[in-house]
C-alpha cells in the first residue's frame, strides 16, 4: 500500500510539473506612444529615429512606433523621453509561453 501512494503521488508531481506554465517577455522593436494633440506622429517618430506605424485602436493620441535597430536596452527611450510633444512611451513585449516549464 505504501508503494502505490508513493506512486500516486508521483504521479500527481509529475502532471502538476507538465501543466505549470513558464513566461518570458521579450522586448519588441516596437514602442507605444502618447503624443500632444498637436504634435504630427510622422515627424516626432522620424526625428527619434523611429518609422511610424500606426494609431493604437480607437485611443486618441497614441501610435505605434516601430525602431529599424533593436539595439535600444529597456523599457523606456531617452530621445523620446526628452521630447516636449510625448506624455507616455513604453517599449512592447512579446510573451513567450512554454508548457514545459522552460522558458523561452
């Protein structure tokens, strides 16, 4: 009797271990971006070096930028920072989902 309940616990570990999740983010080349109403998202993605893609959904004054190089480390870019017509920017994740426990 011991036996099989240390079996059937094993078993239990065993499909509690294959169903746990892992998650990853992985940082994007792409930035979301709230402007001033005024400020033209095409020149302001131009001038930072960046090829504007498009309005975000139905939310005023938020784009879509997108970085030719990868290069940039962390959530935030300091070009767009610094620029009087941003209020928010914040670097798009990706996240990765693995079912065997391994990230990546």
């Amino acid at each position: 009797m011991q036996f099989e309940a240390a079996t059937s616990l094993s078993e239990v570990i065993l499909i509690v271990h294959s169903c746990m999740l892992s998650q990853q983010e992985v940082p994007t080349n792409q930035w979301a971006v709230q402007l001033k109403k005024e400020a033209d998202p095409e020149r302001t993605a131009e001038s930072h070096g960046f090829t504007y893609k498009s309005s975000i959904g139905s939310l005023p004054d938020h784009y879509l930028f997108e970085k030719k190089s990868d290069t940039i480390i962390g959530e935030t870019h300091p070009k767009l920072e610094d620029d009087p017509n941003v209020l928010w920017s914040e670097r798009q994740v990706t996240t990765v989902i693995s079912h065997d426990g391994n990230s990546g």
